[in-house]
C-alpha cells in the first residue's frame, strides 16, 4: 500500500463525517445499500466501531469490551457522538507503535496494522453506503480506492467466507476501479 495506513483511514472517517454532517433531518430513516440497515443504524455502527477502537488499542480484547457499545450509542446527537468517536479512534490508531500492536478481536489476535487496514476498508465502503442512501455525490477517494482495492484483491474471500459480506457482484469489462471493489464488497453501484 502507498499510504500510510493510519492516514487513509482518517481520510475515511474525514469522507464518512462530511456526510454524516449533511444529513438531513428526515434522512435519518432512509434505506441504505446495507441489507436492513437504515441511516442511523449505519451511522451507529461506524459509532460503535469507532468507540472499541481506543479500547483495543490500550490492550482490552473484545471480550472484555462485550456490549458495552451494542445498542444505540448516537444518543440525541448523533453527529457529536460521531465526531467524538472518530478523533478518539484516529487519535488511537495514531499513535506509538499502533500498527505493530497487537489487538485482541473477537475472531482472535491480530497486527495493528491488520486492523487498521480492515477500519479504513470499512469506513470507505460505509461512505458510498452512507453518500447512496441521502442522495450525495458517490465518488470516493481515488487514492482511497485504489488502496483498498489493493488490499481488499487478497482479503476479500476471507470476510465472504466469515460471512460478513455478500457474494461480488458481475461488472462488465472496462468497468471503473471503484465500481469494481463496490461490487466485490456485495455493493450494485
């Protein structure tokens, strides 16, 4: 990968902020492209993902972090909760010796970096989920594409086989970059 890990993921989470920052009251409910998903429960989850984050970097295993994330932790701000979560979660993977740590998930042990590539994937395919479901602009980050693409060609089996993701969707021949890492993430773009 040509960028910095740690940066490509605050660049997600930046694209991902930007959008949560222009939904609109009544988009709050609206569809998204993730099966049974609306607006707040992916706003949550990208919330909730982002709280475990300075947690398992100061050395909790999931397990030890259990529920305490589960439910609706956007509260009556969402969009605080959101900023909050993020600067803490960037601010951890930031930090000293991050990508050499070791982080206790619930599947088992993992490099920090591992994990980090595995945030910034997320949050960047969570951002076309989240720019589809309110009506924005669905162009990602080139660089951001192409750096997931990358990782995501040898990845990409393992998270369908843990069943964390639909099965790839066909796309014709010449078709762009990021329209084919959304359809191998289960996303029709």
């Amino acid at each position: 990968m040509t960028i910095d890990i740690r940066e490509a993921y605050r660049r997600a989470l930046d694209d991902f902020g930007a959008l949560v920052h222009r939904i609109a009251p009544g988009q709050w409910d609206a569809p998204t492209p993730c099966a049974g998903w609306d607006v707040r429960t992916l706003v949550n989850h990208v919330v909730s993902e982002s709280l475990c984050v300075p947690e398992l970097f100061a050395g909790r295993s999931a397990a030890e972090i259990g529920g305490a994330f589960d439910g609706d932790v956007l509260g009556d701000d969402p969009l605080k909760a959101f900023d909050a979560s993020a600067a803490a979660a960037v601010q951890a993977t930031g930090e000293g010796g991050s990508l050499t740590a070791v982080v206790r998930l619930s599947f088992g042990d993992v490099p920090g970096a591992e994990y980090v590539t595995e945030l910034f994937a997320d949050a960047l395919i969570h951002t076309w989920d989240l720019a589809r479901a309110i009506g924005a602009d669905e162009r990602l980050d080139p660089e951001l594409v192409e750096a997931c693409a990358a990782w995501f060609a040898d990845a990409g089996d393992d998270y369908r086989q843990a069943g964390v993701m639909g099965d790839p969707h066909p796309v014709p021949a010449g078709t762009g970059l990021q329209a084919r890492l959304l359809a191998a993430w289960g996303r029709a773009g």
